[in-house]
C-alpha cells in the first residue's frame, strides 16, 4: 500500500504512488519555464550569446539547440529524454519546448516529467544591420573602374557578382560616371571582392588606408581601407591595333584584331586569317593598346557578294584558328550610300552567317582618321578598308520577342540615360549570339511574355528554354528563415 494514500500498487523503493511521489517531489525546480531570444528583423538571425548571430529556421535543430542552451546550466542535475517544439501560431512572437527529464529521487526511485519552456522572441538588431542601416559607417572600399564609353564589361561583371551573391556583404552599392563603388563593414570582405574581381575580369589593383583613429592606451589602430580595381578598357565587338611586338609573340598575328569575348582575359581574332589568341591581364598591361573606334561610329554595310575561302595557308609560327567561324571575303556597300556605286572588299570572319544582301555593322577604315600609335607606323597596305563586327537584325522585332530577363544589383544610380539603355540592350543581344557567355551568367525566363517555338531559322539567335531558370519568389516568415513553415 502507498505509505501517503494507500492506494495499492507495485512494490517500489519510495513505497509510495505517482501521484504522491509528484506531490512530495518536482523534479524541475530550479529550472526556468520562461526565457527570451534576440532576432533580428532585418537579417532574420538570432542572438547565440555572447555575440554571435545565427541563421535558424523555426522548428529546426539549430533552433532547438540555442533555446537549450538558454538553460544548459539548469538540467545538469536532471536528465534529458527528449526535447521538442509544441506548435505556436508564426507571428505570436512566442516559442514552446516541451522537454521530459529524469531524475533520481528518494531511495534510488526514478522519476520522469513533462513540462514545458516558454520563449519570448524580443527584436534587436545586429550590428551588422546598424551598419548597413547608417551606410555611412564603413571600413573598406573597392572603386571599380573602367574607361570605356561602352560598359558591356561591366554588365557581365553584374551577372557574375549576382550569380555568386558576392553582394550580400555589401553596406551600399553607388555607381558614378565610369564605374561602381562598393561598401564593406571589414576590410577581409572588400579583399575578397577584390581577388574576386581579379579572378573573372583582366584587370589591375592597388590599395591604401587612411588612419581614422588611434587609441594609445590599448594600442588599437583604426583605419579605412580603400581598393582601386582598373578593369582593361577593352570591351567585345571593339577593333584594337595591336604593337608589332606583341603581336609576333601571339603567333605572328595581323595588328587588326577585333575583340569578340571578354572574360578572364581578352579573346581576340585576327579577321584575316581567323587566328585567334587570349590576352590575360598581365600581358596586356605590359602591352597596352587602345579600342580604335566608339561604338556611336558602327556604321551599316549591305554584303553585295560574299565566298567562303575554304582554306588558307598558315603564316610562320602562326597559331591556333577559330573553328567556331568561317574566313570569308565580301564586297560590301554602305547603307547610306546605295546610290553610289562604291564598294569596298574586305575580309571577314563571319563567313558563317553573312550572305549576298544581309545587313551587317562594321567599321569604315579607309576613310577616317586613326588616332592610334601602332595603327599610325602600320603599313597602309596591311590596314584593311573594313571591318565587319556584327550581323545586324531588327532590334524592336528582338525585344518584342525576348521571353527572358535579367536581374540587377540595387545600388544608388545618379540616373539612367538613353546612352545606358542602349548599351543593356547591346549587351542583351551579345548574349543571345554569344553562347559560351552565357554559361556563366543566371538567365530567368520572363512569365509576362509568352512561349515560342525556338525553330525560327530565318530570324536573330535566341535563347533556349533549356537555358532559362524559373524566378522563384519565396515567402519569408516572420520569425524564420525563407520559407520556413510551422509543423503541427
């Protein structure tokens, strides 16, 4: 019989039943049935003291584990069978756990109970977010630049950052005249942008710090760290005038060359002869050469006659040759003017869809003034009278059929002009003709215009389906990381 109430039941070491030995013992005193967490709002993090922030969804482990570590202390004299959350309403601001412990109690009896923890989820906001939120409190900046007047480097140099999330970290994005200004609380973030920047585009750096502050007693420095990144003021589709030097160390290539990618380094073609070459970084500033021709001074051409040449005799020491275009010689006419009868005979690397009565952009050699140190010494009968760069096609007729779309860093603009919107949509074109460019980029298909049939021979290239990703919009909850949901 139980020594309190004599109820009969199964002998045990206490002699009494669970009823009593509840009544005459709790097991979970001392341990807190009420705590508090620190989220922070704006970066949906929580407060892991002493300082640290973390990433948890609700109901997930992570979670699970800080709210046990609140009141670690206290069930060391109890012992944990299990822990888990009791469903609460997203937005209550309120988090349950419902734990059973064990503990031994009078005469080596064993006692289990359940019961639960209440955590109040208060705002605070990180110190990440303070900075972020007051923008002018950072501690490093790259300066991109580029001094070029047409920014096609630069919108490729968008989609990688953007693919790569190389701006989450960032305070502030401000773009100026030629370039971008990013902003970073530490100065290890900016240098990983830095070798970033280095990694995908040719280009050059230099860095300097300005002392802000100095404490004398602890001996602590505070400085503001500033990185200038100089991209090659080279873009695609631009002609370049290479020196004699360093177009015999490429392969004995002809000096006019037009620059069809820019990626790591500067893909360059040789018109002539289809020899192709790549220019890193390094090698182009100890080897500098200016674009020959602004992009505003593309004039159109209208191919009369146009035959492939099947094959042409390598040069000495010549090198590598695109197999992805065909050597061509055409006789062409300027679209301004037809009621001449002048016509000018060039070569050209895109044998492979150019035909007798396309219209292609090009540039006009013979008649303009090269302002250019290596074009100036050339040989004029080595200069070709023009340049073709690009089959042209209806630009309306390729927007109006463009089922695809791009995303943008959300930076401080000084305003877009006309320039600017001609030039996305330069670059907008460039990757529907170029497919390796593509491979490196995120492309999302655009759900407002419809599908279809990507089997138009006759028209400009276009972008697969296959290529395109879906734009997912994912709800955030309030207290939870993205697309976190409540189990019941």
């Amino acid at each position: 019989l139980c020594c309190q109430c004599g109820v009969p039941i199964p002998p045990n070491p206490a002699n009494m039943c669970v009823g009593c030995l509840r009544a005459q013992v709790d097991i979970t005193e001392g341990i807190p049935k009420q705590g508090t967490l620190h989220f922070c709002k704006q970066c949906e993090r929580y407060l892991q003291p002493p300082g640290t922030w973390i990433q948890c969804a609700l109901e997930s482990r992570e979670l699970l584990a800080l709210c046990l570590k609140k009141i670690k202390a206290s069930l060391s004299k109890v012992r944990l069978i299990d822990a888990g959350f009791i469903w609460t309403e997203p937005h209550s601001k309120r988090l349950k756990l419902k734990l059973t412990v064990q503990k031994e109690v009078i005469n080596g009896a064993v006692l289990e109970q359940v019961f639960v923890v209440e955590y109040i989820v208060q705002s605070q906001m990180c110190e990440d977010c303070h900075r972020i939120e007051a923008k002018d409190f950072w501690k490093a900046v790259v300066q991109v630049r580029q001094k070029t007047l047409h920014k096609k480097t630069f919108y490729y140099l968008e989609q990688l950052i953007l693919k790569h999330r190389l701006h989450q970290n960032t305070l502030r994005i401000k773009e100026i005249h030629d370039g971008l200004d990013f902003y970073y609380s530490s100065k290890q973030q900016a240098q990983k942008m830095v070798d970033f920047l280095q990694c995908t585009v040719p280009s050059r750096s230099k860095s300097s710090q300005r002392l802000i502050s100095h404490d004398i007693h602890s001996n602590v420095y505070n400085y503001k760290s500033t990185f200038s990144v100089e991209i090659v003021p080279i873009c695609k589709d631009n002609v370049v005038c290479l020196s004699p030097k360093l177009a015999q160390s490429l392969g004995n290539m002809s000096q006019i060359c037009v620059c069809i990618r820019v990626t790591s380094t500067i893909h360059l073609i040789d018109p002539s002869t289809l020899q192709i070459a790549e220019i890193d970084a390094n090698t182009y500033w100890r080897h500098p050469f200016n674009s020959l021709f602004h992009p505003k001074q593309l004039e159109e051409f209208i191919i009369m006659d146009i035959s492939r040449v099947q094959e042409k005799k390598k040069g000495a020491g010549a090198g590598a040759r695109s197999n992805k275009h065909t050597l061509a010689e055409a006789w062409v006419r300027k679209t301004s003017e037809l009621n001449t009868d002048h016509q000018y005979f060039c070569c050209t690397h895109l044998g492979h869809i150019l035909n007798p009565g396309d219209l292609v952009l090009g540039f006009d050699l013979a008649n303009c003034n090269l302002n250019d140190e290596f074009a100036n010494k050339m040989n004029p009968h080595n200069i070709p009278d023009v340049v073709l760069i690009k089959k042209s096609y209806d630009r309306t007729k390729r927007q109006r059929r463009r089922n695809w779309k791009l995303k943008e860093l959300e930076r401080d603009r000084e305003g877009m002009d006309t320039d600017d919107e001609r030039q996305y949509q330069d670059f907008l074109e460039d990757l529907e003709e170029d497919e390796a460019i593509r491979k490196n980029i995120n492309i999302y298909r655009n759900a407002d215009i419809p599908v279809e049939s990507d089997t138009d021979d006759d028209g400009p290239p276009r972008i697969s389906l296959a290529e395109m990703l879906e734009d997912l919009h994912i709800s955030q909850d309030a207290t939870g990381g993205e697309g976190a949901n409540m189990m019941t």
